[in-house]
C-alpha cells in the first residue's frame, strides 16, 4: 500500500487548500495563482536566487545540479508546514507532484534519496516528509531503490540556527551505511525546504563520497 495517498489518509485528512482552506483541493486554482514557480534562478547550476548568494563552490562535483519548485512562501509555506509540523501526511502526494517537473532531462535514476530527520524530530512526527516526496518521484520514475543514508542524533535540528551555524552544524551529521549502494550510481537526492543548502550540501557529500555518479538535487521549495 502507498505510503502517500490512500482512501484512508483521503478520508482522514480530506484535501484543504493551504492558501484559504476552502475545502476540495490541496491548494485552489486562485491560490495557486498567488505564486509563481521559481523559473530561472540567477544560477541555473546551485539554484540560487541571487549571484552573491552561489554555492556551487561548496558542492561536490558529482552534483549536477540543485533544482526547486516554488519559493518558500505563500500557501507553499503553509503546506509544507502542515505536512511537517502538523502530520498531514496526504498533503505529501499534492506537494511531491511539484518535484516531478524538475525531472526534466534526467534519466536512468538508479536511487532517490531522501534528506533524513534529526533523530529526535522522526521519533516525535512519526515520519520523515522527505521519504514521503521522495516516495512519489519514485512511483513516477518507476525506480526500484529508495535509498536511506544515516543522521547522527548528537546534532543540533537546524532550526533557528544562522547561516554558518548550519553549515559547522552539519559537517559530520550524515554518514552511508552501505557504500556498495551508490557506487557509479545516479541518485535523485530529496528535500522539501532548502533554507541555506548547508544540509542538502553536506548530504551530498557522504554521497559523492560512496562513489555517485552523478547527484541532482531536488526541493519541492526555497528559501529566496
């Protein structure tokens, strides 16, 4: 049984639009219209808003690129919120459909990876909203792998931490228990906010460092 859209999760959280709450959709046709998707960042390589604020410097070579589908702002911001902090876990269907164009041009995935939850955060939401996104690429490229690495639970959650914060903070949170894994692989790596790039970086890394092939980056949005 899918893990993000079923007749039960239909019935108990029913679709709610994050822009108004009128009731029927995810998001109705006039809040969707509020909000644009993000089109042609400043670059096109790391997906930043502005030049000052490139990281392509700080990505290992394997990333062939990081891609968004909506800033974080609006009913995307209230979506994803309510996906996270509020269990609604069939709301991951609706979002994770936002990924699926950002596939364009991508071929022969051999994993999706999902950004793995501070430890603690898993345990108190009961899921990690990046296995549920990465769930539905899945089911759209028809790939057999979903491909977890590990998060060390002596690490301090992101949240509320500065720029360089994140980037110390995350320096040694992710390792891959199983290297044979990645090897020559091209791997879909998922998220659904990128705030800084500190932790979808550092992520990338380990990755990379199992031997990828090649690693595109993926956020249903993004912090401008």
């Amino acid at each position: 049984m899918s893990t993000l859209a079923t007749p039960v999760l239909d019935t108990l959280f029913p679709p709610v639009c994050a822009g108004c709450g009128r009731r029927g959709h995810w998001v109705c046709a006039d809040c969707s219209a509020t909000l644009a998707p993000i089109d042609e960042p400043a670059c096109p390589h790391c997906g930043a808003a502005r030049r000052d604020r490139c990281v392509c410097a700080e990505l290992p070579e394997a990333v062939v690129g990081i891609r968004s589908a909506m800033p974080f702002d609006g009913w995307v911001q209230t979506a994803i919120h309510s996906l996270k902090y509020e269990g609604e876990r069939a709301r991951a269907r609706h979002l994770g459909n936002l990924l699926v164009p950002l596939l364009d041009g991508a071929s022969d995935v051999d994993a999706i990876v999902p950004v793995p939850l501070h430890p603690h955060r898993l345990r108190r939401l009961g899921f990690n909203q990046a296995a549920l996104l990465g769930g539905r690429l899945k089911e759209t490229l028809d790939v057999a792998a979903l491909v977890e690495i590990g998060r060390r639970g002596s690490i301090t959650p992101q949240v509320g931490l500065g720029i360089e914060e994140r980037r110390a903070n995350v320096e040694d949170a992710f390792f891959v228990p199983d290297a044979t894994r990645f090897a020559g692989r091209a791997v879909v790596l998922v998220d659904d906010v990128i705030t800084t790039t500190a932790t979808i970086a550092a992520c990338a890394r380990v990755i990379a460092d199992a031997g990828a092939m090649s690693i595109l980056c993926l956020s249903v949005a993004r912090a401008m």
